[in-house]
C-alpha cells in the first residue's frame, strides 16, 4: 500500500509504449464504489473475489503493464495465474509508508494502529509476493522514476 504501483506502472507503460491497467481501477469502475466502500459494504471476502476476477480477466486480455492490488497475491489460483510473468515486487519500509502515505488515508486494513497493522500485513504477505515476483525493485528514498529505471533494469528491459 502506497508503494506507488499506480505511478511507476503508469511510468513504465509509458516508457515501453504499451497499455497499461490496474486491477483495483477495474473494480472500481465495475462496481461504481470505492474500494473502501465495497469493504464496508460487503467485506474483505467479497472484495478479494472481485480482485482475483479482476486479476484473471486483465491477465488473459491485456498484453502491457498491470498494477495489482497489494492483496491480489492472497488467493493462490491468482499467484499460480502470476507464473510466467514478470512480476516486480516493489518494496518499501514501514518508515517510508508513513512518509508517503502519512498512514491515515483511507486505506480499510489499516484502520486502526496503522503502523502495527501495516507491519503485520507485510510479514503476512512478504513472502507471497517474493514467490511471484522475478525481481524485487526498493522504493525507499526514490523517486517513481528512478523506480522505474530500476524496474527497467531489473527486468533487462530497453525503453520503446
């Protein structure tokens, strides 16, 4: 959360000249709410099965850039889907989300005592993107561009 997925794969679609998507934005637009309203309305459950539809579609239809949710790897149909493409992991401290996010945006899992929830979703989900990413990019202290040179990089990837 606030690792800016949206900014640097808007950059990097950009860069490569091709499309680029975000599932959380299809969800959204589908469900014409917030998302979180959807997690107030209908809860966590509800809105990981739209965010794993969301994921299964842009995956078999979209051949650029695609920004996840920072849930999406939860599921594990949707990490086994993952595989074969290049997925970046973008990292960051909990130091550096406090600085870029303040962590007191509305953001529905980190509700209360935002600093330990955003520390205990980390440690429950580190491991997950690891799993599915073939490179892990740190954003502390970067700008989106220079994130998105390092993604470029990591990925051996030449701008269009």
């Amino acid at each position: 959360m606030g690792v800016g997925k949206s900014t640097v794969g808007g950059l990097l679609a950009e860069r490569l000249k091709v499309a680029y998507r975000d599932t959380d934005e299809d969800i959204v637009a589908g469900e014409r709410r917030t998302i979180a309203e959807i997690f107030v309305d209908e809860g966590e459950a509800a809105f990981r099965a739209m965010e794993k539809r969301a994921v299964r579609t842009a995956l078999a239809g979209h051949g650029g850039v695609l920004a996840l949710g920072g849930g999406a790897v939860l599921d594990g149909e949707t990490r086994a889907l993952l595989s074969g493409h290049r997925v970046v992991y973008l990292s960051m401290d909990v130091e550096e989300a406090v600085r870029r996010t303040g962590l007191n945006v509305a953001r529905p899992l980190l509700a209360v005592n935002p600093r330990r929830q955003w520390r205990e979703l980390m440690e429950a989900r580190r491991h997950l993107y690891e799993e599915v990413a073939v490179a892990v990019v740190a954003t502390d202290g970067r700008t989106p561009e220079e994130v998105t040179q390092a993604v470029l990089d990591a990925l051996e990837l030449k701008e269009a």
